[in-house]
C-alpha cells in the first residue's frame, strides 16, 4: 500500500472528495483582535476581513497521529509536516515500530517522492500534479489547506457569496472550473473548506477542529481530509501532538544511487 500512499499523500493537498459531517471547532483562546464582518461590508471588505485572520508566520513544523484509508484499506502512521512559508513543504511518513517509509518536497516549481519502502524516486515538475487537479490551484493553495488559511487566489475572485446570517458563516464561490465552499466560526476561522471540480468529477472537503493557541497562533490540532474522484476514494486524518511557528526547521531530502528513478 505504501507506495501507492506516498503518491496519494503528495496530491492529497491538492485535489480530488466527498463531504461527511463536519466537525465544529472549538477555540481554546479568542484572539485579541477580530475583524468584525459586517452586512453593511462589501465583498471586498469582507474578504480582506477574512485574510487578516490568516496566520502570518515564517516557519511551520507539526507532527501528528494519521490513518491514511484508500478504497477498504488503512494504514496507520506519523507524519512530520515542515512548512518554509512560499518555498517548501516537507512530509515524512513514519509506519508502525519507527520505520520510516517515504518522504515528500513540494515547492512552487516540482513535486519529489521519495518512497524508502521499495527504494523508489519520482521527481516531477509541480505541473504533475494538474493531472489531479485544476490548473487554478497552486502551490500557495496547499500551503493554505494544511494551516486553515482563506487562499487569496480565491477570495480575490470577487465572485463568491456570503451568507452571514447563518451558523457557521457560509461563503461559496467559483474561480474558472472550481467551487468552492469556506464555513467560518465566530472567531474568522474555518470550521470546513471544500473543492469541487465538476467536470473532473472530483472534490476535496477538509475539516478542522480543536483549535488551540500555540504562541499566538490559533491552530486547528484536528485535520480531517475527505477526498474522492472516479473510482478513487480516501481518506486521511490528522491529529496533532505537537506544533510550531517561526523556529528554524530542517527538510532532509537526499537521493542516494541506491534509488530506482521513476518516469
């Protein structure tokens, strides 16, 4: 399963399923500003009221508890999430008793799988990943799903509504072939975000629960990826033990002769 994971884990914050129930999140702290959304607000407004709850950070390093499920089977796992704000975004999954069976590098311009279970590496440029998702989405984009960040490609569109009457906050919108779907709490944070892509047939749907502030950072410790497209359904969750902001981080990623390169 693991080889087929390592592919999975690295378009799993890109595209592709279908929605369950969603989880509310609880805040454990409110923060000590929140932009009040008003009605009288236009679209502008809001989105900007919506951006300035974003987390304004540097460096990113998580580590959580995962069961990654594809079709009937499941794996259990760590993952190590390291972020370096617009640059990289490192992953290492780690299966039962320490084995460490993969790494993923996404940056802007490439995507790299290293699959230490059957000595694999696959090296591709980042529009390999279009093949499972829109070419709207963006290496910013996955950057915003995996931190509970608004993506300002999205919200810049002007084309989206507002329902700010209901509980949580409703805003829907579609950027060329995508829709998309933010519900929002009472702090401007997201409870859910989902993605479809109609003519793909394809939608992602990812909840946040258990929000805790971490230095001044109001992070959600719960991740719930709910992802399917053709025959293709999986799921992922993500439940933090620890996290942190703005601390020097290291991405390991060597290709040693040992690795049999795949095209």
């Amino acid at each position: 399963m693991w080889s087929r994971s390592l592919v999975i884990i690295a378009v799993l914050f890109i595209f592709a399923s279908c929605s369950t129930k969603k989880k509310i999140a609880k805040v454990d702290h409110t923060p000590l500003e929140i932009p009040t959304i008003d009605k009288e607000d236009s679209k502008t407004e809001i989105a900007q009221k919506f951006l300035l709850s974003n987390l304004e950070f540097t460096t990113f390093s998580g580590k959580a508890k995962s069961k990654i499920s594809i079709g009937k089977s499941s794996q259990d796992a760590t993952v190590n999430i390291r972020i370096e704000k617009d640059k990289k975004i490192w992953i290492s999954i780690t299966a039962l008793l320490g084995l460490e069976v993969g790494r993923v590098l996404i940056t802007p311009d490439s995507v790299q799988i290293l699959n230490k279970f059957q000595g694999e590496y696959i090296g591709k440029p980042f529009s390999y990943l279009y093949q499972y998702a829109s070419e709207d989405l963006t290496f910013a984009n996955v950057q915003d799903l995996l931190l509970a960040n608004f993506s300002t490609n999205l919200l810049n569109a002007h084309n989206f509504e507002v329902d700010l009457k209901s509980i949580p906050i409703q805003l829907r919108g579609q950027k060329n072939e995508l829709s998309y779907l933010y519900l929002v709490n009472q702090q401007n944070k997201l409870d859910s975000f989902s993605l479809e892509q109609a003519a793909k047939g394809q939608k992602l749907e990812a909840n946040y629960a258990s929000y805790s502030n971490n230095g001044g950072m109001f992070f959600p410790m719960a991740l719930e990826l709910l992802i399917s497209g053709g025959d293709t359904n999986i799921s992922a969750n993500f439940n933090y033990s620890r996290v942190s902001f703005n601390e020097a981080v290291e991405m390991p990623f060597t290709i040693s002769n040992k690795y049999k390169v795949i095209n």
